[in-house]
C-alpha cells in the first residue's frame, strides 16, 4: 500500500480512503474501533470488566474530541495507520487489520513500532500508548488498584512525609509545624478576590498591557503597577484558584496544562509540562528557588552583552525575591524518602547534594503542588505578586488570547499600540476586544511569545529559535520499602556532582518528580502485562529525573518555535551530540544514585528499558540510542525563543527586553534567557523580569 507522508513531520497523510480524515466528530466509526483493539493491548487489564473497558474507549474519544483541530487530526490518522493492514506486514504479520488480529498479534504490531528505527513510527505508536496510559490511570479503578491514595483534603495523612510536622514553629522554614503556625491558616487566595474583569468589546486603554501572568508577567506586572503605571494584564487560561484544586489529577493536569497536558515538539520526542492559568507554571510547578548560577550570568555578560546581570548585580535582585516569595531552606525532617534517595545516596557515594529552597509558607506536604496548592502555602504568583498587582490599581482579565500587536502610531520611545484580544469569558460567548497602550510586555512563556511576535509581523532574526529545554530523562528505582512519591513535598533536593562537565559549564543535575499514576504511566516504558507490573509496584518505586543544560554546541539552535500558516503550532527539537553525551553521563549517576540508596532493581525510561540488578551494570545505559522516542524526554523549563542580546540576527531583544524594531514592546519570560540556564528557572525569571519592569518604568516616567 502507498502512503503520502505530509511535509511538515507529523503525522503521515494517507493516499488510501482507507483512512479517513476526522471531521465534525473526533474519530469516525472505523477509528474508534481500531482504536479499541490498540488499547486493548495497552492496558489489557480495563477490558477484563466489559463496562469498564467501554468507559475507557469513551473517556479516551472525549480526550480527544476537547483537542485543537491538528492534534485531532493527527490522531486520527495515527489510529488509521496504527490499526492498517500496512502496520501489521511491517511487523511481519500477514496483512490484516488490528481488528482482525490475535491480542498477541496486535501486541507484536505496537511493539515493533515502539522500537521501530524510522522516528515516525515511533512517535505514531508512542502517540497512541501515552494517551491510552494517560486516560486509563487518570481514572479511579486504576488509580485505586496501585495504591493511590487519592485527593490529600479529604483524608488524614497516612504517611510520616505528609501532613504537618512535629516542632516549634519557625518563619525560618517552609513548612508548617504542630501547633501550625498563624500564617499557615490565612485562606488560600479565592477566585473572587483577584476580582478578574469581563470585556464586552470595544476598546480599553492602560499605560501598560502585561501578556501572560506567570513568573515573567506578574513580576512586571507586580513592579508596573506599584511605580505608578496602570495596568492590564492579560492571561488566555482559566482563574483557578483556592478549593477549585480539587486535587484529582486527570480533569487538574487537562484544565491547567498547555494543550490539556499533551504539549510536546512535533515528533513527540520531548513532552512539554506548561501551566496555561492564572499564576501560569508558578501554579504547578514543585517550587524550587535557585539561584542562576555565576558562571552563567558571566557568559550572558561576555557573550551576549547582558547589562547589570552579573552575578553582583544581581545578588541584591535575588535577596529581594526569595524574601517576597518566602523562599526557605527544606529542613532535613520534612524530606519524602523520594527525596532521600538523593541525599542519602550521595552522602552514601561522596557526592555534592544540597537541601534546595522552596518558595512556600507553612505548607502541610499534601503532594498536590503539580495540581494547584489547595491550602494556599505556594508563595506562586496567586499569593504574591498578583494580588500585589491588583492591590496596586491592575486590572485582571482572564480567558483573554492575545491575538496581535497592531502599531497605532510609530514615533516617540513609546508608541500607541493596539493588542488585538479574543475573550471568551465563563458564559462561553467569545467577543473581540482592543487594548490600546504604549507599554506592551509579552511574557506568554517560550513558545506563546514567539508566536504572537510572528503573528504581530514582529518576526524574524532569532524569534523562535534557540528554543531551550533542559531535557529531561528518567529512571525508576524499585525498593523494598514504601516511596509513595506522590505524597509529601515533590522536589526538595539536587544533586549537583554532575553539573559542570565542560569547560563552559554544561552538564547534568538530577532531582526528584512527584509520581502521580496517570503521568507515571505515561512515562514509563511498555505496554500490557510488563507495564501493569510497573504500576502495581508503584509504592515501592522511586523516581530520579535528570535534567541538562541543553546548548553545550554553543550558538548553534536545536529548536525553533512557529507558527504555521493554519495557526497552530510546529515545536521542534533535536538533543545536540553533546548534550546527549551530558545526559548519559547523567543517566547513569542517578543509577549509581538507586543503587547507593538501595534499590533492589534500576529500569531506565528507554522505549527498550534497561533493567539493572546492580550499580555494576550501569554501563549498560550508554549502550541504549537516544534519538527521539528511543528516550522520551520532557521539560517543565521551556526557555529561550526570544533571547536578550546585542545582534538582531541571534537575539530577539536588546539588554532591556525590547523587541529589535519595535519601540515600546517588550518581553519578560522565560524566552528572554539567552542561554539554558542550568537550574529550574524560575527565580532567573522572576530576577529578569524585575529588572525589565523598573528599567521600563524609569524610562516611561522619563519621558
């Protein structure tokens, strides 16, 4: 059978009618039934109920059906040729369908294309196992069946790494202690009181339009508005916030998480973990505060031309931040056993590790951060610099896309501008809105940015490009005793033995990842009854992450961000040579890591894992490819698509986060960093956009 592949590498484009294209419904009725037979061998365990099978085909067309029109199409197209008579041939089976195929025949079939060596037929297959994974452990039997405990408000704690701890209370901590101290009752912030506000239409007019409310957009926003300016803030999720964090994982992960949790570059090869709501990824992120370290600042510094960023000018910035944001050490008797691997370990094999700091106030270790803080205890943008923001005279608008930037006028340091808005507010009838000012700052994040500066026709040079991830790849440790990493607090030690491996100061670092089931499933390997194994041991497994700072190939671009002419997004991304050789490096530290801390058994996230017995066959992991999907990768730090610099052709802004060309607009996110930074990048961001948001206000008053 012929088969067209489309130019843009996605998904292939089918020459036969014998793999229809999805139009008004989400799957035609042949794909939902070749779909049926696929998940079948994927979670073979849900069809042993016939009731609960059903509900899972139906939960999983539902997922699908809320995706943007590409991604349903893509999908579609994948089940059609997951399910062809052509899948089964090339994995040397007679031609057949998947309907018409043995459960250990259809099997055969995923199998061969998980493992396949032409990229595409991996990421069909990997595109149609996560999701599978995803949906079914997203439900309660699933989620029941491993051990999971379920939403922490509606119980007591039930291990000792939950809940309050024993001691006297101290400012000096993050945590809450018995008796919990004062500031750990103050309710967690309620929608009502961000008092966010609904456009009709026509057109508003401020001093300042802030695009984006996350660490880059509250900040500016936060430091705009107490200098005297008026501002609008504009955010395209959802207000989420207090008791709406119910704390059930699968409708949280789709409601708070860009492109409802299924983000990822266009070969599926890097999943991208992006808060889309009020308070952006400072929502769900695991909220470690570090530092931007000083041998990075000095290269933005030599390289880039970064003005007043070194390490001693922005010592006091940081100071500043980590005490509005409550940022405090973790101490040694609040850390989850998740998190003891990594200390224990390395005290164990005489490595570096450290405590990190966490931007929280008496928090009470529910395990929930990557689902919105029900209690209030995330000093993230919801409890800080937004309600400083609105208390400051901002005004809020969520629900609110940013379409375009227009140029009203073109003369002066600050032009008129016009923002073009769609709101499409809780009544659901969407209405089009104009925002005029001369201050615009888009801080959408890394890849939203760079698409409305191209769909503004404010493009070009280095807008897009020099996308950075800190890649990310996994490993599991099995044990004998209870982890249960998705209680107490995520992430709360580093270890950072690995974190300058060349001369440049690129390497890997490794942390921890709370480990709730639908998205451990999704990331671990396999299919059926091996992974069914994985995920009945889910208490007794712990989970290392690690993480390097991508673009070691110094000035080359590994990524790129766009937009295609039907509006949606191309993400791409290839891990340069010598990050990945980072990355193995990395690999097989946090195995020594396992091993030290004394895991019985290591798998590593390979689509073919490697299973190791003991810190003696740790070599074995370098042996493994690593393009994509051979290794799913993820990031949570998606940086760099409009980076500060001095020369249009490789930077997006100047030293001040104005866009090249166009007077008056700025940016003030993640995009903004030059380079990977080389820690979780929050608090750079929350720095940079600190000192964008005065440098702006002084020269606004100026003039």
């Amino acid at each position: 059978m012929d088969v067209e592949w489309s130019s843009e590498y996605l998904s292939p484009v089918p020459s036969s009618s014998e793999f229809p294209v999805p139009t008004a419904a989400p799957l035609t009725v042949r794909q939902r039934e070749l779909l049926g037979a696929i998940t079948e061998v994927v979670v073979p365990h849900a069809f042993a109920d016939p009731a609960r099978g059903e509900a899972l085909q139906e939960a999983l067309i539902a997922r699908i059906a809320s995706l943007e029109p590409r991604k349903r199409r893509d999908l579609g197209r994948a089940i059609s040729l997951m399910g062809s008579r052509w899948a089964a041939v090339t994995a040397g089976l007679p031609p057949a369908p998947a309907t018409a195929l043995s459960p250990v025949a259809r099997a055969r079939v995923l199998e061969a294309w998980i493992h396949a060596r032409i990229p595409l037929m991996r990421s069909v297959a990997q595109s149609l196992r996560r999701l599978i994974l995803l949906v079914e452990y997203g439900t309660e039997p699933a989620q029941r069946e491993v051990g999971y405990r379920g939403p922490y408000h509606s119980r007591d704690p039930q291990v000792a790494w939950e809940g309050a701890l024993t001691g006297v209370p101290s400012d000096d901590e993050p945590i809450a202690r018995a008796p919990i101290p004062a500031a750990a009752h103050h309710p967690p912030i309620s929608p009502a009181r961000f008092s966010p506000i609904v456009l009709d239409g026509g057109t508003l007019r401020a001093d300042a339009v802030v695009i984006g409310s996350g660490a880059g957009g509250a900040t500016a926003a936060a430091r705009l508005a107490e200098s005297g300016l008026d501002v609008l803030i504009l955010e395209a999720g959802a207000l989420v916030a207090g008791a709406d964090f119910d704390e059930r994982e699968a409708p949280l992960f789709q409601r708070l998480y860009a492109d409802g949790g299924l983000r990822s570059t266009d070969d599926l090869g890097v999943s991208l973990v992006q808060g889309i709501t009020v308070g952006g990824s400072t929502t769900v992120n695991w909220m470690i505060m570090l530092r931007t370290p000083d041998w990075v600042l000095e290269e933005w510094a030599r390289d880039h031309g970064a003005e007043g960023m070194r390490a001693a000018d922005l010592a006091p910035v940081f100071a500043r931040v980590e005490a509005e944001l409550h940022a405090r050490r973790v101490p040694d008797d609040a850390h989850s056993p998740n998190n003891r691997i990594i200390l224990d370990g390395a005290r164990a094999l005489g490595w570096s590790a450290f405590a990190g700091h966490i931007n929280a106030r008496g928090c009470v270790r529910t395990g929930f951060c990557g689902y919105g803080c029900r209690t209030g205890a995330k000093q993230g943008m919801l409890e800080t610099y937004l309600p400083r923001a609105i208390a400051a005279g901002a005004r809020l608008v969520a629900n609110a896309r940013a379409e375009r930037i227009e140029f009203a006028e073109r003369g002066g340091t600050f032009p008129r501008k016009r923002v073009v808005v769609r709101h499409t507010p809780t009544d659901g009838r969407a209405r089009d809105v104009v925002i005029e000012a001369p201050i615009v700052v888009v801080a959408g994040g890394a890849v939203e940015t760079p698409l409305l500066l191209q769909r503004s026709g404010l493009g070009g040079g280095a807008v897009g490009k020099y996308l950075r991830l800190h890649p990310v790849g996994g490993l599991f440790g099995r044990y004998d005793h209870e982890i249960y990493a998705a209680g107490g607090m995520p992430l709360t030690a580093v270890c950072d033995e690995f974190h300058r491996l060349d001369a440049h100061g690129y390497g890997a670092w490794i942390e921890t990842p709370p480990i709730h089931p639908a998205l451990a499933a999704s990331s671990a390997p396999g299919i059926g009854h091996a992974h069914r194994a994985l995920m009945l041991d889910c208490r007794n497994t712990g989970t290392l992450i690690v993480l390097t700072r991508d673009g070691a190939e110094r000035g080359q671009s590994n990524g790129e961000v766009r937009a295609r002419r039907d509006g949606s997004t191309s993400i791409r991304y290839a891990l340069g040579r010598r990050d990945a050789e980072h990355l193995r490096i990395g690999m097989e530290a946090a195995a020594k890591l396992h091993f030290a801390a004394g895991a019985r058994e290591v798998i590593s996230g390979h689509a073919r894992p490697v299973v190791l017995q003991s810190a003696a066959e740790v070599g074995r992991l370098r042996d493994r490819p690593m393009g994509p999907n051979d290794l799913p990768l993820f990031s949570a730090h998606v940086n760099g698509t409009c980076r500060l610099g001095t020369d249009p052709r490789t930077a997006g802004t100047d030293p001040n986060g104005e866009r090249f060309g166009a007077k008056g607009v700025f940016v003030a996110d993640g995009s903004l960093l030059p380079t990977a930074p080389g820690v979780n990048p929050q608090e750079t961001i929350f720095a940079l956009s600190t000192i964008v948001a005065e440098r702006i206000a002084s020269r606004f008053k100026a003039g």
